[in-house]
C-alpha cells in the first residue's frame, strides 16, 4: 500500500472551499489537463454518500481508461472520501479534510493507493506511478494557488 499526504492552506473561507471542492464539477478544474478527465455519466452539483462518478481519464501515454469512484463519507464541512471503484488501481482511498484557520482553510489530502500485478506492479509504481501521482497533487496545488491564493 502505498501513502501521500498534501497540506495546503488557502486564504479563502470554509464554506467557499466546501463550495468548491464538494461540487464534482470542479474537479476537471484542479486535474492536469493531458489526463483528459471526461464526465461520462451525470454530475450532481453536490457530493452526497453514495453517488457514484464515473469518467473517461487518460492518465498515461493518451491511452483512455475508465475511471469509476464511489463518495463514501461525507461530513459537511469537515471531511469527504471517495473510492475508485474501477480503474488502474487496485485500491484508491482518498480522503479530503478541511478546517477553518487563521486567515483561510487547512486543507488535508490522504491518499492510499495500491497498484495492481504484485511485485511488477511495485516496481512500476516505483518507476513511474508514484511521481505520476504526486505531480497531479502539484499540480493541483499550483492551480489553486492560481484561483484563490495562498497564506
């Protein structure tokens, strides 16, 4: 199993980063765009438990691959998590926390992923899957810096 952790911290109210990162719509948003996120089923303006999203994603080499993720938490305003439920991944937890600080919002990203095909599968991750990872989180990162600052 493999573990990333990203803080970030932007100066803009709890109730606007709630607003913004509840909203499924926005994730296209935040994702670099040679993923190519493409929504192929509905997206609700608002996450709830249960509602499952499923996407067209090309997260390596152009090649297109289906990407279904299940919310299965959501506590308003504190926290969200949302599973892959088909995809590359063997498993996909992501958990999303938010807190209210001094000047803005503490945001706190978990994700525990693990690749599939055993010993092969930790040696790609390795390779290449890990900083495939950790660049989309950068990337996310400098864009919302780019929207709404940063403390």
């Amino acid at each position: 199993m493999h573990y990333l952790k990203s803080i970030q911290k932007l100066p803009i109210s709890l109730d606007d980063a709630w607003n913004f990162f509840s909203n499924p719509n926005n994730l296209k948003l935040i994702t670099p765009p040679e993923m190519t996120l493409i929504p192929v089923s509905e997206v609700p303006e608002k996450m709830y438990p249960g509602v499952l999203f499923k996407y067209k994603v090309k997260p390596v080499a152009g090649i297109p691959l289906t990407w279904v993720t299940k919310i299965t938490h959501v506590q308003d305003k504190q926290y969200f998590i949302d599973e892959q439920l088909v995809g590359p991944y063997s498993i996909w937890h992501h958990e999303h926390h938010f807190k209210a600080i001094k000047g803005g919002v503490e945001m706190t990203d978990i994700l525990w992923y693990q690749v599939p095909f055993g010993p092969l599968g930790k040696l790609v991750n390795s390779i290449f899957i890990k900083k495939k990872v950790k660049d989309i989180f950068e990337y996310r990162t400098k864009v919302l810096i780019d929207m709404f600052g940063e403390i």
